[in-house]
C-alpha cells in the first residue's frame, strides 16, 4: 500500500474509533486526495480545535471556499460540533477526518462526486 493509503486506513479507524462513525472509504479517499500533499505534514495534517487561527483556515479555506457555503454562525457552529465529535481532549485531530465530518455536516457530498 502506499503512504496515502496506509494514511486513510489511519482515518477510517479515527472516524470509527472516536468518532463512532463508520466512513464511507470513497468519500474518505476523495477528501484525502484533495488535501494535497498537507497529508504528509506533521503540522498540516492536523487541526488544532482550540486555535482561532486554525479554525478560521478550516471554516474559510475548506467550508467556504472548497464547499462553497455562506459565512454565517452555522458554519463556526459545525466546526465546533465536529471538534466536539472528533473529542476536545483527543490532541491528534485529522484534517482529512475533520473535513469529512464537515462535508457530511453539510451534506455536500456531491462536491466530491
């Protein structure tokens, strides 16, 4: 297998495993894919849930721009309840399972399509 996929099977286990979700490993690969090469980075392949700055990037660059949502208190509503989700006191949060979690959040699956 390589990196990439060895990385998604990582994620998929997070999404069931703290998150109690069971993915869908096709959406799971196309948020993974279009993270780019983020994935392979120690600090950008993680989301920091109590950096403003941090959120800001994900509900900007990820839920504005990517999903093509409008800037509005639900979308800092849905960042908050992922990170909720994905667990406060779980240090390592994974871009690529947070950005899944938020585009089933929106249901803007076909974004990926």
């Amino acid at each position: 297998m390589s990196k990439r996929d060895d990385l998604i099977v990582k994620y998929a286990a997070d999404l069931k495993d703290k998150c109690g979700v069971t993915p869908d490993m096709d959406l799971l690969t196309k948020v993974t894919v279009g993270l780019g090469p983020s994935i392979y980075n120690a600090d950008s392949s993680t989301v920091s849930g109590s950096d403003e700055k941090e959120l800001a990037t994900v509900k900007n660059n990820f839920l504005i721009k990517k999903l093509g949502l409008e800037e509005g208190a639900e979308l800092d509503k849905a960042i908050d309840a992922v990170i909720e989700k994905y667990g406060r006191s779980n240090r390592t949060k994974y871009r690529a399972v947070v950005y899944y979690l938020l585009t089933l959040h929106f249901k803007k699956e076909s974004v990926y399509a």
